[in-house]
C-alpha cells in the first residue's frame, strides 16, 4: 500500500516547465543530458573505423527519428557477369561468365524534394536491386565516390542542412556552409559538387560509386574489401551552371525524360561495373582508414578490374508500383557480399521503408525476391500479402517442424552465409567515438584541385559556382569560415574564393 500511494502521487505531480533560454544544455529526448552530439559507440580499430552496436541510444534514436521526420519521395534492365568471379567471391550472380541477373534502377537527388528540378546542382542517389538466384541484392550508391561524413551520428544533420530552414522553409546557404565548416571532413565532396561533375547532363551520361567498403567473401571464409564502380560506357557529360539553370526552368524533368526517351527509342545505356579489391593485411598498412567513406582508394594501388555490364532495357509500366514503392536498402545482401563497418545505413534505410512502406514491404511486387523466400520468423503486421506461413512456428528451435537451412539442403558451407568474417577481429576496444580533422583530410582534395587546374576554365566554373552560393552567407564570421576551409585545400583557392565573393557582395 505504501509503495503504490509513492508511485501515484508521482504520477499525479503537475510536469515541470524548464526556462533556460541561452543556457539550455543538449540533452537526449527524454532530458538525459550528453557529453556530445556527434559521438557514437564503436568496436573501433586504430585506424578509425568501426562496427556500431545497438546499445548505441543516441545512435539508435537519431536515425529512427529522422526516418520518421517528413514522408520521404520516391528503369529496368540487367546486369550480364562478364568473367568468373569465384576467386574472390562465392556470390552466385558471379559465378559464370554471361550469367544475366534483371535489375531494377532508381535513380534521384539527394537534398531537394520530390518534384524539384533533375538537375540541381546536387549528389545524385543511384539504386539498384539485383533479383539474383539466391535472394535480393542492393547496391545502394551515389554519383560520387567520396561523401559529405564519415560519422554516422551526423547523418541527419548533414541531410538537414541541405533541406529547408526549419523557420522560413526556404533552401538557407547560411546553415549548409554553417554544417561544412564545422565538420570540414566533406571537403572532398564539397569541391566535387561545386565543380563540374556537380550539375550531370544526364543519367545515361554519369558514374556510379559504392563510396562505403563491401566485402566480396568466399566459402572458405576468407575475402576480399571491395569498392564498386559503375562506369557510364555513354561518356561523362556535365551542364554548365548556366545550361543547369536554363533546363531547370524549362523542363524539371529533363533527366527522367532523358532516359525514359532513350530506352523507348532502343538507345539502351550501357555501364561498365568495375571493383577494386583489397585484401586485409593491405587494410591494416593502407594509408588510409579503408571505412571513411571520405577517402578513396588509389588506382595504381588497387586497380580496376572489370566484373560485369549494366544495360538498361525496359521502362516501368507503373510509376508507383514500380519505382515509388521501391524499397532500397545496403543491408539487402546475398551470399559472398557482405557489409564490412557501416554502421548507419544498416539500419537506417530498411527502418525508413517500414515507416514508409509498411513492415511488410518486402512483399510488395517490386521489392518481392525472384528466390523462394521462408521466414516464418517475421510476420504478421499491417498489409500481410500472402498466407502468413499458415500454422508454421514463429519461434526457434522447434522440434515439432524443425526448420531446414540453406546448408542442409545445398550442401553449402555455413561459411558462405555469413555477413561477418574473422577480420572483424581487427576490430579493438569498444569506445565512444568521435572522428577527428587532420591534414590528412585536405590531401585528396588537394589533388581533385591540381586535376581541375589542369582542366581549361575548370577552375574558375568551380570558384564561380561557390560564390553564386557563399555571398548569399549574410554572417561575415561564416563566410571567413568557409574562406579558411578551403585555403586548407589550397592557399590560392582559398585567397581568391574570399576576394571574389567579398567583390560579388559589395556589387549588390
């Protein structure tokens, strides 16, 4: 009696109002306060890189919220294996030269809406789900190689600085450069946006990167890290700011309209699919952390080597069953491909297509794997499609219908099932974590800026570009920010970067 009466008059005490204005502190949802918003628990090796893990509340809670925020928006054709990849993998969309897998392909912006211009100045998303013989595989990649973070806990608000002022609803220069300059680590990206390769002409014209590590594992358990490129056999072709902005006016849809023409008319785009592959002790002395999605791996290093053809063929027959419901996600894998330390979107991305979807929205037609499926462990929930595996157990370790593995009826080795390797071994102490800036993050976008230099009026566009943004900064502290940050790309680049925009403004 005495325990309840304490329980009910807490349950009866008025909430409390909290003013603090200025002094108001960073907490979690529920008022927990936090040492830091940008940190994240990591089984962390010492290069930097790390397996998240699901005791990670901030983590947890950051991305299942910003899937849930606002609804999020939403061609068809195959990919042919062009030699025998058994020596690295033991993926069976690989294995035999010729072998032919259909592919669904989505590709969109990133930062604007549904409905905005194709050809915003912006990082490109590029979906594709591969229905292969041994279940679904995505390769969820963008248009470039490198990204913004590297930190998953700043995935949210990387993607909101890149969206609508909370208050005017209005696309605000003021907070985008307000999040690069305080997380200088998307340097790289920020010089391949505002160059050239920002504004593509189209679709059929434009590459393809994984940007994140992958693992291509073999049977025996051993692998390969991997990085895939797609590369547009059409040639690159980009809009200049100019041609950019006349196409967005006239026509917003250029690019869905680029593509939907050239397959109708027979002229099917064609890609090159290229991996580069690295084994672990190479990992473990690279100059690099293999998992910053930041950084790329040299060509004369680890180079190219041609796995398969991309060829677009046919386009959807319904917009909304087809690409709308669409639900892409890196943690969609297969046998011999595995994740290596991507501890974001593994989660993140089937958890928005829940939300979105439904928790059923594997069935729906377009997501539905072309392989048997049984998973008598996930069911029930709204929109069931089938027969809900009828009296089946929902439970493990029955004995009354014991369940059947991949391994007992193929005679595979369990091995070859498994997402993880020995490797991850290398992975140390859990921590929390939050990356550093050092001037190892300015040294490739130093060389995208000797390259660029080397391009006739390449260099100029660039600084042109970033100025028509920058002089929108009304706070003179930020833009010197942003000055600073891209001296520590190159000196020069940064003193005329600051003399021209400080011109551009003092001309209004």
């Amino acid at each position: 009696m005495y325990t309840f009466s304490v329980l009910l008059n807490l349950v009866l005490l008025p909430q409390l109002s909290f003013s603090m204005g200025d002094d108001r502190y960073y907490t979690l949802a529920e008022g927990r306060p936090f040492a830091s918003n940008s940190t994240a628990v990591l089984m962390r090796n010492r290069q930097g890189g790390g397996l998240g893990l699901l005791q990670d509340t901030q983590l947890i809670e950051t991305l299942a919220h910003f899937s849930r925020e606002r609804i999020p928006e939403r061609s068809y054709g195959e990919f042919e294996a062009t030699r025998d990849c058994s020596d690295f993998t033991c993926a069976s969309f690989l294995n035999k030269v010729g072998k032919k897998t259909s592919v669904l392909q989505r590709v969109s912006t990133i930062g604007p809406e549904s409905g905005s211009a194709d050809t915003s100045r912006d990082v490109h998303g590029w979906s594709m789900k591969l229905y292969t013989d041994e279940g679904n595989l995505d390769w969820v990649f963008n248009n470039s190689p490198v990204f913004f973070i590297r930190d998953a806990i700043k995935f949210p608000s990387m993607n909101r600085s890149h969206k609508r002022h909370p208050q005017s609803h209005l696309p605000d220069v003021n907070m985008f450069w307000d999040f690069h300059v305080g997380n200088p680590e998307g340097i790289h990206q920020l010089m391949i946006l505002f160059s050239d390769r920002g504004t593509p002409k189209s679709v059929r014209h434009m590459n393809a990167y994984s940007g994140h590590t992958y693992k291509f594992t073999k049977a025996d358990g051993s692998f390969k890290y991997a990085k895939i490129h797609i590369k547009t056999q059409q040639g690159i072709q980009n809009f200049s700011r100019e041609e950019a902005a006349k196409v967005a006016g006239e026509n917003p849809d250029y690019m869905i309209q680029d593509m939907f023409d050239a397959i109708e008319r027979g002229d099917y785009p064609v890609w090159n699919i290229y991996v580069q592959l690295m084994s672990p002790e190479e990992a473990e002395k690279y100059e690099v952390n293999i998992f910053d999605i930041t950084k790329v791996w040299a060509h004369k290093d680890f180079p190219l080597q041609h796995i398969g053809r991309l060829t677009m063929n046919r386009n959807p027959q319904n917009y909304f069953a087809d690409i709308e419901q669409a639900a892409f996600s890196p943690s969609t894998m297969v046998p011999g491909f595995a994740a290596s330390a991507d501890p974001t979107r593994l989660f993140a991305y089937p958890d928005a297509a829940r939300y979105r979807l439904g928790v059923n929205y594997q069935q729906l037609p377009t997501n539905a794997a072309k392989a048997q499926v049984y998973c008598p462990f996930q069911r029930d929930g709204r929109m069931r499609l089938d027969d809900n595996y009828g009296g089946d157990p929902n439970y493990v370790g029955s004995s009354i219908k014991p369940t059947k593995f991949y391994q007992d009826v193929k005679g595979s080795n369990p091995v070859a099932l498994s997402l993880h390797t020995d490797h991850e071994k290398w992975v140390g102490e859990v921590s929390a974590y939050t990356s550093e800036i050092t001037d190892a993050d300015f040294v490739q976008p130093a060389a995208l800026w000797d390259i660029i230099c080397r391009e006739p009026g390449h260099q100029d566009r660039l600084i042109e570009n970033l100025v028509l943004s920058i002089k929108g900064v009304k706070y003179p502290e930020l833009r010197k920010g942003v000055y600073s940050l891209f001296s520590r790309v190159n000196k020069d680049l940064g003193l005329m970067l600051g003399e021209r925009t400080e011109a551009a403004i003092k001309a209004t």
